[in-house]
C-alpha cells in the first residue's frame, strides 16, 4: 500500500515547489495526481486554455453521487524578490510555534490538509462525497476558477456545498467583496513643456481619471449603505489606483501613462455598472485629448473580475462549517476568493481556511502549528459527517 503522508509532510512537498503566478505550476500538479493516483483516487488536470505550464487538478471521493462537500483551494502563491525572508521562502521552518515559508498560509496549509482528508476519506468509505478542486492564477486575480468550475462538473456528480480554504483563523466568513480592474493607456502626444498647450500630456489627463476615481469614493462613503454593505469594513464600494508610471522626461509632455484602476464591490451592487461608469468617464477626458490631438487615446483592458460573495440565508456550506467549529460570529471580509465564482455556478459557499489573512503575501509569512492542527482536526470532523 502506498504510504499515507501526515499534513505536515504534504505541507512541506506543497511548499517546496516554487509555484509563483508568473511560473508553471505543474510539478506541484504531477505529484498531487500521482499521490492520489497511490491511493487509487482518480484525479484529473484542467490544462490552461493558453498557458502550457499552468493547469488545475480535482478529484472524486465517495459515491458517484450529486451532493458532494467541495474543499477549494489554489495552488499559485505571490513573488518572494524583495521581501526581506530569515529563511529559504520554499522550504517549511518550524519556530516558535509558527511553520515559516511562502504559502503556508495562503493557502497550502488548507490544500495540504484538504488532500490529506481526500486520502483518509477515500479509505473511511465515506457515503457522502468530498471532492477536491485545486486552481490556477488566484493571485491575479481568480483567473483559473471558472474553467476548474466547467471541468469539474463535466466529470463529476455537482457538488452542493463549497468551503473555500483562505485564512480565516477557522472560522466561518460568509461573504467578501467582488473585485473587477482595468489596465488602462493613456496615449498622449509629445511637445516641450514650454509649449503644453498644444501638445496632450497623458499623465495630466490620466490625472482626470484618478480624480474621477477620488470622487467616487468621497461620494460611495457618504451614502447610507445597504443592511449587507454596512456589515463591511469599509461598507462601499472602493475605487483605487496603486501603480502609475509614464513620460520621458520632466519637460517634455507625457506621451504615454499607464495605471491599473481597480473596484472592490460590496454584494448588491453590479461590477458592471462601475466599469461602465468608468468607461463612460475616460470617453470625456478622451473627447478633451482628441480637441487637441485627434490621434491621442485612451485605452481600457478589462484585467480581472471577481464575483462577490454574497451571505446566504440558511445556507448549507456555512451551516456545515458552524456545525464543525461551533463558531458563532458572523464575519465578511473586503478581499476576494474564488468562493464568488463557485455561488455563481449553484454551490452554496463559505470561506473557512487556518491562519490568519495578516501573514498573506508578507516577508516571513507564517501558519501556527496551532492553526495547522485546529485544521486537520476540522478534516477529521468533516470526514466523520460525511461516513
């Protein structure tokens, strides 16, 4: 019989495959197909459309019945160059309590755990099926989610309740915001300073379109939020600018600016309507570039689009997970998941993953070992509901 790895010893084989965003992914989707494949799990790879160094990976335990308890994670983590790290980011530390590397806690602590419960419900022959779905691309924004959704019900009885692993000190969060963003190019026209008047500089009117960005958030912050929103910190709609660069040099109009322009979208209100506004507000500002310069622009790319995850009323997924925890508290938070792309598709859906979102992308990041075990002992419960 194969061997039957400990969380710990799954952690650490995740960890050390460095598999950042902007790198393949497959080595570490090889060894979890054939690790299950071991224990006569048949798991299956989702190829990325365009990509071949990237795929997803899921798989079937139990009855091949509708129904299934689906334990979501991703398997892609955020660079390490820059960040000041006391040890190598891709191999698991122990020290003082805390397992230290990239991921552990967002998220192959949960992954770690949830292939470990695919193993040991496989062997507890449980009745009601747990399935495992395993992604692409989260931290660009939950890229790999939909077309893992597409393939996994393709091959598979549909799954009713999700339980989306992201830190959440395990505890059960029933909602986030959604998330949407363009890449947006300003194409100006070059002409010395002395003259600007005739000339279109990109970044003084990329400047229109931050500002217009400014005064949406002044204006969402004064309006009364709706009963879902005012459970949100903050309870609006946010509009942000984080990144800008463009021009040649400081006495020449800017002939280029580029920026990213990102929403984070309270449940109830449609990310659509805010790219239209947005849309509609840079149509102006280029209608002002073209007066001057008719072959100046501006150009939006739609650069991702995260649904909301909006609370249920007695939904299964966060009921499962409170009778697991016996926690209480109600709880939302402003980041995103994949756990919006799963209610879209018809699974009920809670956040409940170890760690805590603080240690997510930072230098040093960390999962307690307390966290790890209050995890696989929220395995083992599940295990034994499903038997």
């Amino acid at each position: 019989m194969a061997e039957r790895l400990t969380p710990r010893a799954i952690l650490e084989k995740l960890v050390s495959f460095p598999t950042v965003s902007s790198e393949t992914n497959l080595p570490l989707i090889d060894w979890v197909e054939a690790y299950l494949k071991s224990h006569g799990i048949a798991a299956h790879r989702h190829p990325h459309e365009t990509d071949p160094d990237k795929a997803a990976v899921f798989a079937h335990v139990g009855p091949a019945v509708e129904g299934a308890i689906v334990l979501s994670g991703h398997t892609d983590v955020v660079p390490v160059e820059g960040q000041p790290w006391t040890s190598d980011p891709f191999e698991v530390v122990e020290r003082d309590g805390k397992l230290f590397g990239r991921g552990t806690c967002d998220m192959k602590g949960f992954d770690a755990l949830a292939i470990w419960a695919m193993v040991e419900a496989h062997y507890a022959n449980v009745q009601r099926p747990i399935q495992l779905a395993l992604s692409y691309d989260e931290e660009i924004g939950c890229a790999g989610a939909p077309p893992l959704i597409n393939s996994l019900n393709a091959h598979f009885p549909q799954g009713s309740a999700t339980i989306v692993g992201e830190p959440s000190m395990m505890g059960a969060v029933s909602g986030h915001k959604g998330g949407a963003g363009f890449m947006v190019h300003i194409r100006g026209f070059e002409v010395h300073s002395s003259l600007m008047h005739t000339g279109v500089n990109a970044i003084m009117y990329g400047a229109k379109l931050i500002e217009w960005a400014n005064e949406m958030n002044v204006a969402n912050q004064a309006k009364a939020p709706s009963d879902t929103a005012a459970t949100f910190e903050p309870p609006w709609t946010t509009v942000h600018v984080g990144v800008i660069e463009g021009g040649t040099a400081h006495n020449i109009t800017a002939l280029d600016c580029r920026f990213g322009l990102d929403f984070r979208v309270v449940p109830g209100e449609d990310h659509a309507f805010w790219m239209s506004q947005a849309r509609a507000r840079a149509a102006e500002i280029e209608a002002e570039m073209q007066a001057v310069v008719p072959e100046t622009y501006i150009e939006m790319t739609e650069s991702f689009m995260v649904p909301a995850l909006a609370p249920e009323e007695q939904g299964e997924a966060e009921a499962l997970v409170r009778q697991l925890t016996g926690d209480n508290a109600t709880r939302v938070v402003s980041y995103g998941t994949e756990g919006g792309h799963f209610q879209e598709a018809g699974y009920s859906t809670v956040i409940c993953g170890p760690g805590d979102i603080a240690q997510a992308h930072q230098p040093d990041e960390f999962l307690s070992v307390a966290q790890f075990e209050a995890g696989q002992r929220f395995m083992e419960k599940l295990i034994e509901s499903c038997t």
